[in-house]
C-alpha cells in the first residue's frame, strides 16, 4: 500500500512540476511585457512609492506591521480563493506567485496603511466600511473590466464583509502600544 501511494504522490508532483513549467513558458510569451502587466508593475512602483513619500513617519512601524497582516491575510485567502476557482488572475507580475501580488502586497496593504494614518479618531466600523466598499464596489469591477481579475464563481459584494474584517485586523494591530524603545 505505501508504494501504491509513493507511486501516486510522484506522479502527481511530476505532473504539477510539468505544468508550472507550461505555465511559465505561457506566461513568458502570453502575458510578461503585455499592457496589463506593465499596468501592474506601474501600480506597484506608484503605489509604494507614494506610501513612502507620503505615510507619517513617525508611524512607519505601525504602519507596516499593519500592512504586512494584510498581506498575510490577502495573500492567505487569495491563494485558497483562486485554488478554489472561485475567482481567477489573467495577469502575474512573475509566474511564480500563487496570487494577484499587485492586490495583496501592494494597493490593499496600501489602501489600508493609507485609512489608518488619516482621520485615526473616525469610528473604525466606518473607516472599515467607507475602505471596502472601494475596494468591493469600486477596485475589483476595475480590475475585471480591464481583464485583470475574473469573478468565476464569486459575486463582488462577498467581499464586502471579508475586506471590514482585513482592515478592522489591521487596525487592531496598527492600535497596540507594542512599540516602546527597546
């Protein structure tokens, strides 16, 4: 019985190994320097770029911490959504990645540090709120009319709660007094 099984595993990793490899050699000549990559490449460099020059420096650790749980959960959640084939990506920065790096490690980690810093008094229900309705309503049917982003089996208003529990985590990291001097 175990080598039934050894057997099944090998085979079953050769043939993942050999579609990656096909896949890399589709995204090489289907998708690497098209528009739509460059678009997301340009989101990428813009969007950090402008959270470097422009996020409250004094709140940088914060701020990061914050982004990088959003990171982990999008990144997390993405990853299971798309395996799952409720929703798809036309477009990889790099074929290695399981997920849309440009949406979950750079614009919603972004969009995210960017609420925290401003207005930190507003109730953060409503910051919640007011942020996922953009990403939900506003940021994921752009990225599907620009083909980037496929909604297979997946309505936009799912997300509407998903992205209140990213950022309302986020804010309760971004919250924490963990940041006394060493």
């Amino acid at each position: 019985m175990s080598d039934g099984i050894t057997k099944r595993a090998g085979y079953l990793l050769d043939l993942s190994q050999k579609a990656n490899t096909e896949y890399i050699r589709f995204w090489i000549n289907n998708i690497f320097l098209t528009w739509r990559w460059w678009l997301c490449v340009v989101l990428v460099v813009i969007s950090w770029s402008l959270w470097f020059i422009f996020h409250k420096k004094e709140s940088t650790y914060r701020l990061l911490l914050a982004g990088v749980v959003v990171m982990i959960i999008s990144d997390l959640l993405n990853a299971f959504g798309s395996q799952a084939g409720l929703w798809s990506y036309n477009i990889d920065i790099d074929p290695f990645s399981p997920a849309f790096i440009t949406f979950d490690l750079s614009l919603l980690p972004i969009a995210t540090m960017t609420f925290l810093q401003y207005k930190p008094n507003i109730n953060p229900i409503i910051k919640a709120s007011i942020y996922s309705g953009i990403a939900t309503f506003i940021a994921q049917p752009i990225f599907a009319w620009l083909g980037i982003y496929n909604r297979n089996q997946w309505k936009d208003y799912y997300s509407f709660p998903i992205f209140i529990i990213i950022y309302l985590i986020a804010h309760f990291f971004a919250t924490r007094e963990y940041f006394d001097k060493l």
